[in-house]
C-alpha cells in the first residue's frame, strides 16, 4: 500500500484510442467495490464520451484543458446526505430505541453538518 502511495503520479496525456466497453465496466465494478462507512455505497459513475459534455466538464474543472485528451470520462457522483437519511429512516421503521438511533447519527456524522 506505501508503495502504491509513494509511485502515485498525475497522469496528464492520454493514448488516442477508445477505451473499450468491458474494460469500463471493470474500472466501475472495482470502484463500486471499495469500501465505504457502513456499506453505504453512496456513488454512481457517470460514463461520458461527447466531446461537448466533455469540454464543459473540463471548463467547471477549473479549465483544465489537458482532460480533454481522455478519451472517455467515468463521473463519480455521490448524495451521502440521503443515503444516511434512508439509514436512519430504515431504523426508525423498525422502532429502534432511541439510544440506538442516537448511535446510527453519531456512526454516520449527521451531527456534524
């Protein structure tokens, strides 16, 4: 793992050739696959090829032209607020006692927002 962290490097220039559709899928299920509090899994991948969507992506990217020479983009979006909402919703159907919701705000820092 501390080599992983230490050979990080930012890649910048891209190979002009299409990424083929199996091996997307694979990077998103190896993403969807990483750990996450309480299993939440709050993210959802955006796969996107238009080289329009792609020039305003970059754009909102602080300009970061160099992106464009990608030839795909994978978007991780995530709503963690309603998935701990879901979860403390979920528990209190099932008439939890207080002290246990109590907990399930303090194990999915709702209190600190």
């Amino acid at each position: 793992m501390i080599n992983s962290v230490e050979m990080r490097r930012s890649i910048r220039k891209y190979k002009d050739k299409a990424v083929p559709n199996e091996s997307i899928i694979q990077i998103m299920e190896n993403a969807r696959l990483a750990p996450s509090g309480s299993n939440t899994q709050p993210w959802h991948f955006i796969v996107v090829k238009e080289e329009v969507t792609k020039q305003k992506i970059a754009e909102i990217s602080h300009n970061q032209k160099w992106m464009l020479s990608a030839p795909v983009f994978i978007v991780c979006i995530a709503d963690i607020r309603s998935r701990i909402k879901e979860e403390v919703e979920l528990r209190l159907d099932e008439n939890s006692p207080e002290e246990e919701v109590k907990q399930i705000i303090r194990d999915t820092s709702i209190e600190q927002w």
